[in-house]
C-alpha cells in the first residue's frame, strides 16, 4: 500500500483493539463521511480509496496551469448534511450560501430578443416567499404562472412517504396538473434537471417531488444556493484528509480492494494487491456496481437489483476567454442547449481573461460527442447569450464527462436502492445511490456516510458522537 502501510502488528486483532476496528472502502464523500463519523467515536479506522485523490466525482485536475473541477457543484441551505460535513472539514467559509436565492434566468428564444428573468425570494413565509419572483417572471404567461401557483400548492401536499410516489413520473404529474410545456421548460425543468440529472418525463415523481417540497417549499431560505468559492478538491481531497489525519484516520490512495468476506467469528478480512486487513466493520462506499461485485454471498436478498439502478451522464464544457465576458458568478439559460454557466477564474488562479464552466446535466445525447462538434455547438451559443463573447477571443475549448455521474432519478429506483444494513453483520453500504430518500447529491453522499457510520456504531457498542448528529436539528 502506499501512504503508510499498516505493518501487520498494527492490524492485530488485541484486546485493546477487538471491536474498534473497520474499514471504509472508497474516498468519496460518502466514505470520508463515515471514516470521520467512526473515528469521531473512537474505532480506528483505515480509509482505502483506489484513485490518487479524496473527492470522488467531486474533484479538480491541472490544466495548463488552472485549477480545473472536472464539473460544477452546487448544494443549498437545506442541505443540512453537506453543510455539517463542510464545518466538519473547516471548509465552510471557503463555499458560501447566497444572502438569498437569486438565480437569473435568461432566454435567448424570444420574439424581442434576449430577456432576463429571475427567481428569487422575499422575506415571507412559504409560499409567499416565491409569490412577487413568480408572479413577476417573464419567461411564462399569466395564466401558466397561476397554474404554476396551483401545481406547487398540489406538490407541497403529496406524501412523499408513499411508495406509489416512486411508481410514476413527474412529468405526466404536471401535465395532469395543467403545466404546459414552456412551464415545464421555464421552470419545473429548469431546477429539476439540475438537481436530478432527468428531465420530468425520466424522473421518479417520489424522488422530484422531495426537491421541490424541500427546497423550495419547506423553509423561505432552503433553495439559497452556495458553491465552491475554491477548487473543489481544496474541499474534498486536501482538506478532507486534514480532518481524515487529525482525526487518527489511515488514509491510504492508490489502493484498490479486490475482495471482502469474513471468517466464522465475524471478523472481515478485506484484500488488497499484497496485503489482507482485518476489521470488526466495513463500509462499502463505492458505486452501486462496483459494490455489486464486491458483495459476498448473502449480503443482500436481491443483489442483482443494484445493476438494475441506471446511471446518468453530466457534460461539461470549459471555455477561457481572453476577456470578462459574463458579469455575474452565473446564470440559467432557455431557448438553447446551455443550461447553467458559472464563472469559475478566481477559483482556477486564471490572472488574464475568463474562465466560464457550463454545466449540462442528462446529456445522454452528448456525452459523447467529439470536442469538435460540442465546440461548433457552444461557442455560437454562448455568444448568442453574451455579446461581449462575440469580440472575445478563445483561449481554451475543453470538455470533461462523466458517463456514469449520477444514478438515473427513473420511477421505481427507490425499490432497488438499499438501506445502510446488510445481512452480512458487521457490513455496511453507502453512497448517494442508497436509500438516503434524496436523488444523487453532495447531500445523499454525506447523509449516506452518517447512516452507515451510525449503524456501525450501534453494531459495535459505540457511542453516537452528538456533533454527528447537529445536521438533522438543522433541518
């Protein structure tokens, strides 16, 4: 192993030690979560991850000298869970929340020409708080804002205890509830594309309906959004790993497990090229499929049903210009294939010109599509939304993707997302793609990680670290 293999003293299964010791497969949020939570209450605990960097699909790379995050995060204020593992880190100051929600909208397609519109909220009580935003919005008629009015009145009342939530789709849902297919674009797709990677048609109407009842129909401020002010992996890998060491975590990169199984006294021994661990508790924090194959025998009643979870690709497309062409940190658009734009040259240490992220969730159409072809399609398009590109010059046309970023939001996953528990005992499951209750977010990953620790520490007679918990006194 690299990073400071454990020699085999150290792993012996002593006295002192016996029931304190587990393992937490996988770096992402969800692992770094539950490596923290265990060692918070005092197990020792050995993070293994298989990349060279904490972080997940939440990281960033160099590029020609710029700090590059391979795409664009964002959570809100109702995100309690994310927003612990920020403090959890000492990172919250460096990934602030809005004042207040301020999302402008533009529109690209329409008759006069571009037009901007926002969404933002008032100091009221809900609904209020979106009334003056809503009723003022240009990118929809006045009878499509009222029933726009109507629609979210129905959503707030669903159950999203029931089951049969998960059978149907969003968007029949809003075409029963008088939503046009401009209200669908302006607006219910607008903020559902981005938090469920699906438009309303692909979406669990369970799953959409928690978004929308959380975010924006819960609390005034709960859809107030907040983002990286850094790069992420300054978050996610450096100081992750800072909490992860002074809270006595071995982390060790570079490492990839090739099995897991235990022995008849409930010990687990997890295999590495080279070496075996022992632990009285794993944690497997990898991607659904992955954790598929790394299962043993019995864990799981159905284990098929993990490959049974879709996934959903997230493009997204840099562009360096050598001037300011945006004055906002970001903005939506319609009427074009651009989605959301972000201004990230501060965050990447570019000193001349403007780094612009675009960020373009579900795009099964395009995730594969050669840099050429996205370049032709964008570059036009991102000078039809800002006239300043028009003059500019650019300096750098790149695309990252990711093909599997999120599991697919589709009616009926939540049947085949699991719970933390296995039947193995002593083995324990997380990652966004669980039974969090939310769709695949920073927030799922972190409130994954929590569950998986917690039923660890029960397992294990370990107390629950009150800090652990502050998150869901917040909600």
């Amino acid at each position: 192993m690299t990073d400071g293999t454990p020699s085999d003293e150290s792993l012996a299964d002593t006295p002192e030690t016996s029931g304190r010791d587990a393992v937490v497969i996988g770096g992402g949020l969800a692992g770094i979560t539950a490596a923290l939570a265990l060692a918070d209450a005092g197990v020792r605990v050995t993070l293994l991850e298989g990349r060279p960097r904490l972080g997940g699909l939440a990281f960033s790379f160099q590029r020609d000298g710029l700090t590059v995050d391979n795409g664009q995060h964002v959570y809100l204020r109702c995100c309690t869970a994310y927003r612990w593992f920020l403090d959890r880190i000492e990172g919250a100051a460096l990934a602030p929340l809005q004042d207040r929600l301020d999302v402008p909208v533009l529109d690209v397609d329409r008759p006069e020409g571009r037009r901007l519109g926002r969404l933002r909220r008032d100091a009221l009580p809900v609904p209020l708080h979106l009334g003056r935003s809503l009723a003022a919005y240009p990118h929809l008629s006045l009878a499509e804002r009222a029933r726009v009015g109507r629609a979210a009145l129905a959503l707030k009342g669903l159950d999203l205890a029931d089951p049969a939530l998960d059978t149907q789709d969003f968007g029949s849902w809003l075409t029963a509830h008088g939503q046009s297919a401009r209200a669908v674009e302006a607006l219910w797709d607008l903020v559902g594309v981005a938090t469920l990677n699906a438009v309303a048609g692909d979406a669990s109407l369970g799953l959409a309906a928690m978004v929308f009842k959380t975010g924006l129909l819960s609390d005034p401020g709960a859809a107030d959004i907040g983002w990286a002010r850094v790069p992420l992996g300054e978050l996610h890998d450096r100081l992750a790993r800072k909490a992860l060491d002074s809270a006595g975590v071995r982390t060790e990169v570079r490492t990839r497990v090739t099995s897991i199984s235990t022995d008849e006294n409930g010990l687990w021994s997890v295999q590495v090229p080279g070496e075996t661990l022992r632990a009285d508790a794993v944690v497997l924090a990898v991607p659904q499929r992955e954790a598929h194959d790394l299962l043993p025998a019995g864990a799981l009643d159905a284990p098929e049903r993990l490959l049974e979870i879709g996934t959903a690709p997230i493009l997204n497309v840099h562009v360096v210009y050598d001037r300011t062409v945006l004055t906002r940190p970001f903005f939506a658009a319609l009427g074009t294939p651009v989605q959301w734009v972000f201004d990230r040259t501060e965050a990447s240490g570019l000193r001349e010109g403007q780094y612009l992220a675009l960020s373009q969730s579900a795009a099964h159409d395009e995730i594969d599509e050669p840099v050429a072809v996205l370049r032709e399609r964008y570059l036009p398009e991102l000078e039809r939304l800002l006239p300043r590109a028009r003059e500019a010059e650019v300096k750098d046309f790149f695309v990252t993707r990711e093909r599997t970023a999120t599991f697919a939001p589709a009616p009926g996953v939540g049947r085949l997302r699991p719970g933390a528990r296995t039947k193995s005992p002593g083995l324990y499951l997380a990652g966004a793609w669980t039974a969090t209750g939310w769709p695949a977010t920073m927030e799922s990953a972190v409130r994954s990680g929590v569950s998986a620790a917690d039923a660890a520490l029960g397992a294990l007679g370990r107390p629950r670290p009150r800090h652990l918990f502050e998150f869901e006194e917040a909600a």
